[in-house]
C-alpha cells in the first residue's frame, strides 16, 4: 500500500494531530483499536456515559463531536485510497474511474 501511495504522490496518515496522551488513554481504560485522533473526544464522552448511566439522550454534544471526528477520519482515508486508485488506473489504462466520495460531499 504505501509503494501505491508513493508513486501515486498521496501522503498516508491523517492530517489531524493526535491530541490525546498515550498515558491519559490508558488512564481512561480507552481500549487500543479506539485509540486514534478522535480519542481525546471520546475520554470525556465515555465519562458522560458512565456519569448518566448511559442514557443515549445526555451526552448528546459529546457523542455528536466524536461522531463528526470519525467520519472525518474516514472520508479523509476515503480520499486518499481514491486517489491511490485513479494513479494506478492512470497508470494501467487511463481509463475513466468510479469515485468512492460523491462529487457534492463537502470535504474541509
């Protein structure tokens, strides 16, 4: 994967900053698979559930702002593999690719 993004000039990883420590994770018990850009939303989201008892309608904004970071996440990874792909059909055939991202999706 990175010798394809390579050659087709697309920098892996995410441009958001990892905010959160690896220490204030571990000290929130947040589990490994979700410790990434987003996790320092969901450290004071889980303490919200845990305080409310879990109850889906109070921790509304918290579970709001680490929702819109995940899909954040992905649809930066989604347009990176897109364009990993059309450099690899460019390069094949030049032939004319499906997009994975909707033209009228708003990309910050």
């Amino acid at each position: 994967m990175e010798a394809a993004a390579a050659a087709a000039g697309v920098q892996l990883g995410t441009s958001k900053p990892q905010i959160a420590t690896q220490a204030e994770m571990a000290e929130a018990r947040v589990p490994l698979a979700y410790r990434d850009q987003c996790a320092h939303l969901l450290i004071p989201l889980n303490k919200c559930r845990v305080a409310e008892f879990y109850l889906p309608w109070k921790c509304e904004p918290e579970r709001h702002a680490y929702e819109k970071c995940q899909y954040e996440l992905v649809m930066e990874r989604m347009l990176q593999m897109q364009k990993i792909r059309e450099a690899q059909e460019a390069k094949v055939k030049g032939g004319a690719s499906i997009g994975l991202i909707p033209a009228t999706a708003k990309l910050a």
